[in-house]
C-alpha cells in the first residue's frame, strides 16, 4: 500500500455504516459517525495480505443486530484483565471496536469476587472510570454489569444499593446500559428485584437520561421464573430489555415465548467456559477436562456457529461473558457474526489471520484445536498434526500475544495425549498382573504392578512440558495470562491456571497402590488384588458404564445432542468433578453423567435374560452436591429422593424381574423439580447391572 492515501470523509449514513472507494492511490472511506469510521478500518486490516488490499472497488456495509458487545471483568477472578493497565485495556476495547463491536460491558466493583486483586496496577472504580471514557471516546456504548448482592429484606438494604449505584454512576463520565443480573451472582426474588431496579433506574437516569436498565432471568428456580414473568406482565416503563445467560431454566425459545415481544431479548452467551457451563464441550474427554479444566484456551469455530444460530433468531443481539483472554477466537467470531450472520468461519479465520497473526497459514488452526477435543485423544494422531501446522506458522514481527493462544493449547494438547497413551499402557500392564495374582501369589503380583506404575515417561513428554512452561511465561509477560497459582499469581486454577495441572496422573495409580496395600496385609490378599484388577467386574458378567467417558457408556441416552441441543437442555453431559486421581479418586468416579433441571440421567438396556433377575450398582459421586436422587425403572420408583452420603457412594438396587421379563430396561436419576440455579447435581459417575445366579428352588427348577 505504499504511496496510498486514505481519506475519511463526512456522510449521511446510518450511525453504523461504512462505505470504502478503492483506486490505485487512494482509499476513501465515508462514514457519519466515529464508531462506523472505526468500523470501517477493521474492515481494510482484516482484508490486508501483507499490505496489500485485496477488495473490490466498493464496499458498503451495515450490521445486522443493532446490540454486538462482550464484557470485561477487571477482578480478581478474571484470568487476565485484573493484570491490565490501563493502557492494555484500551488497546483491547480498540481492537473489539475494529471487529465490529459497539458496546463494552465492565463488571461492577460490587461483584462476588475479593475486594481486590494483587495483580491490579489500579483499584477496580479508578481503572472503570478511565476505561469507560476510553470506550465513551471512542464511540461505543458504555455498559455496566451490576449484580445485587445484598440481603434486600433486611431494613435498609436497598436504600444502601439505590445509594451504592448513585455514588458510583455520578463518577462515570458515560454509562449507556446498566445490565443487573437475576442471579450468577445475586439472589433477590423477583418481588423485591423488580421495586429494587425501578428504584435504581430512576436514581441511573438522573444523570444519564436516555440509559437503559436489563434484566436477566438468571438463577430462578421454577416459582421464581413464573413470579419473574408475572411481574414482566406489569409492562415496568422503566425496563428496556431482557438478557438470557447461563443458569437459565427456560432455553432461548421459551424465553421468545414467554416474553412475546414484550420486551427486546439480549442474550449473554458463556464464551468462555468449557464445562461445567452453558454450553459445555460436548463428549469431552475426562483426560482433557481434568487437566485444561472449564476455562482454557478455546477456540470453537464450528461449535460457535451453531450456538449464534441457536441463539440470535428473535434478539437485537448479545453480549459475550468473557473471563479473559482464553476465549478470544470465540468473541472474535461472534462480532463478526453479529455484523454479518453468514459469515462462514473459514472467512473468519482468515481476517484474524490478516489482522492478529500475519502469516495465512494460521486460517487453519481454529478448527484444527476444536477437532482436537473430539474423542479419545490416545487415538487421536491428528493432534500431533495440529501441533506441526502451529509450529509451521510465522507470524509477522508486529504480530501481538494471540499466536502464543494457540501455540499453548496445541501443546497442552500434544501434552495430555502422550501423557495418557503412557498412563493407559502402565493401568493395562498393571491390572493385568493384578489379575495374575491367584496364580502367581499376591507379592509377585504386587511388584509387577507397581513396576509398570513406575515405568519412565516417553522421551516426548519432557520436551512438551519444557515449551508449555516457556510459553505460558510468555503470555504472562505479554498478556498477563494467569496460567498457574505460583507462576503467574492466578486466584485458582480453575480460573485458567491449568499449566498447575499438566502433571496430574491419567490412571488409578494412586488408588490401585493404596489398595495393594491394604490387600497385602490381608490372609486372602491373592483374592483381592485379582478383585482390583477388575474394576469392570467381568466376573459378574456385569454391563458396565464408566459415565462421563463417551467411549464407554454404551447405555447411556445422550438425547438430542449438541447440534439439535445447544444449550443440553434435554440431552446427557458429560463432567468431571473438582478431584483429581492423585488425591485418591479413580478415573471413572471423577468422570460423570448428567442432566439440567428435570431432564434425567437415562441408561437404556435391551437383549437382556428374560427370566434372570438383576441388581443395579451405582456409583454416586462427581460434584459436592448435596441434592438427593430418585431412580426409577421403566417408570416405577426403585428408591425414592435419597441424599448421597459423602463425596463417593455406592447403591445397590434390586431390580424387579417384571421390569426386565421384556429383555429391556429404561433407568433414571432424578432430581427433585423445579430447582433454579445452574440445574446441576444429579450425577452418576459409575454403573454396574449384574445378572443375579439362578437360584434353584425345592421343586429343582430355578428361578
């Protein structure tokens, strides 16, 4: 583009349209407002080829939903942005404005987390205050999310609120939307949220007079979203709009109609989550989901397709909850397509190629992460490819800290897999001889087991940690990527810091040589060595569903999936509990199975004995939840709610013969109705249905 000029020129325009005239020595770009102009110049850096503009002769857009923003959290539990400048921070409301973006969400500093964060270079209202000029100055909305945390029918709680947020509004030199959130956090039920918010929007509009005031749906159980839309039934004037975001009963298309055009609906979709979450990976693997955790870097190209198209029919738009940097491929992708809903991720890819990366190359890298996390990765040689591609990218010299994004994930990945081909041929060797025990005697096998626990990693595996480690320096240096506790003073690894979990073990070691020794001190100790070798009790002819592994839960009824599902409102999830093997859990008990609110968690048997009684053995663990669990079959009660008894239980369930007399059986876990929250808590992690021996009966026959 050497020797081209570039003229910006005044037009009456639409506030968000653009239109650029190219010729041979100049680039006009007309625009009637600061936002479009802005606008305007994303769009020349995402179509320049090393400096060389590959576009048409004109070009004029507009976008297609009137709301298109994401959130910054400047608090302690943010895995990167509590560690910003000022400065950064601009730079990085900058680069949404030039994708495309048109209103910036700050968190409050009344949210549920620590008052304040080590890492912070300013408290949270001073660098609010400076950030929200910088968005104001640039020509964006200026939003606020703000969530009720008090106990409001205590006497004098919500004058303290309506007073917090005028103290706090009066420092704001812009403020366009004020989002309050129903719950996650906050539990005000609807008859004080309600009288609470209009309060608030009055004492917002004293100095912002045109802002508007959100409302979310979050959190509610069953009365309380009835008691919700209730009050919605009322028309407040003093509400602009309604937001739908994680812990939400009611999916995307009863909210449309419920709401039946009452109100405009927003939506507040979790970019940055993995599990645990409202669109939690679907069939992810146990091994990654213990070691990457629910907030790692993401990339979901196809994944993020589906759920905009899920999501954005009936709303005027979004705002993305971030936690950070981890997800910047998926805000990334969800500006464009709320500037253009056909945008195909390929093309999306792409432009960040041209305007983060600097080297093509990178277009493929996206869509090759997310297919990392598609089964088992053991099997899975495609990840070491993804590996090479990333490794083969040359990002130019101006190019910032989004190509070490991906440069970490794709190692993280290569990582886990080899760790676990290791960890799985040392469990096969040493379940093996555990299972020789009878035979060989308990000492023999015992050693041999734990020799096979013991064998040295690969030769891989070290040089993978090496460059892990060296990267996530980088990225703290470079984006102050909070990717360990000690390293880089992260609050907790689940908020990003999973370099701290590279290390985890991928078997049972732990438990197995627990269990050795315990059975060593035993007179039938070669028995029950051969007991803990066989974890699937095949012995019992047992059909066995380790849930939470998608390889192998056979019986399990995943329903409509992710493609019909997004949000998993009525299908399976997959998860993993807050435990790892290395304090003593074994995989399968760390891996389970669940639904959200009613959906159950279903098992479905066919080709059974017709006259052979049988005996359900559950396993309940997962989660600290303490919500108590109903199973039927085929409809009839086997026990009723019953809580689970510690962090691990195992239940043993009859099962009446006439409900297997058809050689088929329908299971479910219940959890008790209409619970808000994130409808989370029945969780299944192991299941064991074992065909009874025939009894003989006096007259010979059995039974």
């Amino acid at each position: 583009m050497a020797g081209v000029a570039i003229r910006f020129t005044p037009a009456r325009m639409a506030p968000e349209a653009f239109a650029i005239t190219t010729s041979r020595r100049a680039i006009t770009i007309r625009a009637a407002t600061t936002r479009a102009r802005l606008y305007a110049a994303g769009w020349l850096l995402r179509h320049l080829d090393d400096l060389t503009l590959t576009a048409p002769t004109h070009v004029g857009e507009a976008p297609a939903m009137p709301i298109r923003g994401t959130q910054i959290g400047y608090r302690a539990k943010n895995n990167s942005y509590d560690a910003w400048t000022v400065a950064m921070l601009t730079r990085r409301i900058e680069d949404f404005a030039l994708l495309g973006g048109n209103r910036i969400q700050f968190v409050a500093p009344v949210s549920d987390d620590a008052a304040t964060s080590p890492l912070s270079p300013l408290p949270a209202t001073e660098t609010l205050i400076a950030v929200a000029r910088a968005t104001h100055r640039l020509g964006l909305d200026v939003a606020l999310f703000y969530p009720l945390l008090r106990d409001y029918a205590q006497p004098g709680s919500a004058d303290a609120e309506v007073a917090d947020v005028a103290t706090l509004v009066t420092k704001l030199p812009a403020l366009d939307a004020l989002y309050i959130p129903g719950g996650d956090p906050g539990h005000t039920a609807p008859d004080r949220l309600f009288p609470l918010a209009r309060r608030i929007a009055g004492t917002l509009r004293k100095r912002f007079a045109s802002a508007e005031v959100l409302l979310s749906t979050q959190g509610f159980g069953a009365a309380g979203l009835d008691a919700f839309h209730a009050q919605l039934a009322g028309k407040p004037r003093w509400l602009s709009a309604i937001f739908v975001g994680p812990q939400t009963r009611d999916g995307i298309a009863a909210h449309r109609r419920r709401i039946a055009g009452r109100y405009p609906i927003e939506t507040y979709p979790d970019t940055a989550h993995t599990m645990h979450a409202q669109f939690p990976i679907p069939d992810w693997h146990p091994a990654f989901a213990l070691t990457q955790g629910r907030e790692p870097v993401n990339p979901r190209p196809a994944a993020t397709t589906r759920i905009f198209d899920h999501l954005a029919p009936g709303t005027r738009g979004f705002v993305t909850y971030s936690e950070g940097v981890n997800d910047d491929w998926n805000v990334t992708q969800w500006f464009r397509l709320g500037w253009n809903p056909a945008t195909p991720a390929g093309e999306v890819a792409r432009e960040y190629a041209r305007m983060f990366v600097g080297d093509m190359a990178f277009a493929a890298v996206p869509l090759a992460l997310e297919t990392n996390w598609r089964g088992d990765p053991s099997n899975n040689a495609g990840i070491d490819a993804t590996l090479r591609l990333v490794d083969a990218v040359r990002p130019a010299r101006w190019a910032d800290w989004r190509i070490d994004l991906y440069r970490y994930r794709a190692t993280y990945d290569a990582l886990v897999r080899h760790r676990l081909i290791a960890a799985r041929a040392a469990q096969g060797e040493a379940l093996w001889t555990l299972r020789q025990a009878p035979a060989t005697g308990a000492g023999p096998a015992a050693v041999a087991a734990r020799f096979a626990y013991a064998r040295p990693e690969p030769a891989i595996v070290a040089p993978l940690r090496a460059d892990l480690t060296i990267i996530a320096d980088r990225l703290w240096r470079r984006a102050r990527m909070q990717l360990s506790v000690p390293r880089h003073g992260a609050s907790h690894w689940e908020r990003g810091a999973n370099l701290d979990r590279a290390d985890i073990q991928l078997n049972d070691r732990t438990v197995v040589e627990a269990a050795i020794a315990q059975a060593l001190t035993r007179p039938d100790a070669a028995a029950r060595l051969y007991a803990i070798g066989d974890p699937w009790r095949t012995r019992d002819m047992a059909l066995y569903d380790d849930l939470g592994d998608s390889a192998a839960e056979p019986h399990l009824v995943r329903g409509p999936g992710f493609d019909a599902d997004p949000q998993s409102m009525e299908s399976a999830i997959d998860g993993v509990a807050d435990h790892i093997p290395d304090q003593g859990w074994r995989m399968a008990d760390l891996s389970y199975a669940e639904g959200l609110y009613e959906t159950p968690v279903r098992l479905a048997y066919t080709g059974l004995e017709r006259n052979r009684r049988y005996r359900l053995i559950a396993r309940w663990a997962g989660e600290a939840y303490a919500l108590p669990m109903r199973l039927t079959g085929d409809g009839v009660e086997l026990h009723p709610f019953r809580a689970r008894d510690g962090d691990r239980e195992t239940v043993e369930t009859a099962i009446p013969q006439n409900l297997t007399a058809d050689g088929a059986l329908t299971l479910e876990w219940h959890r008790p109705p209409g619970v808000g929250g994130g409808g989370r808590g029945h969780q299944v992690a192991q299941t064991w249905l074992i065909p009874e021996p025939f009894v003989p009966t006096a007259s010979g026959a059995e039974r």
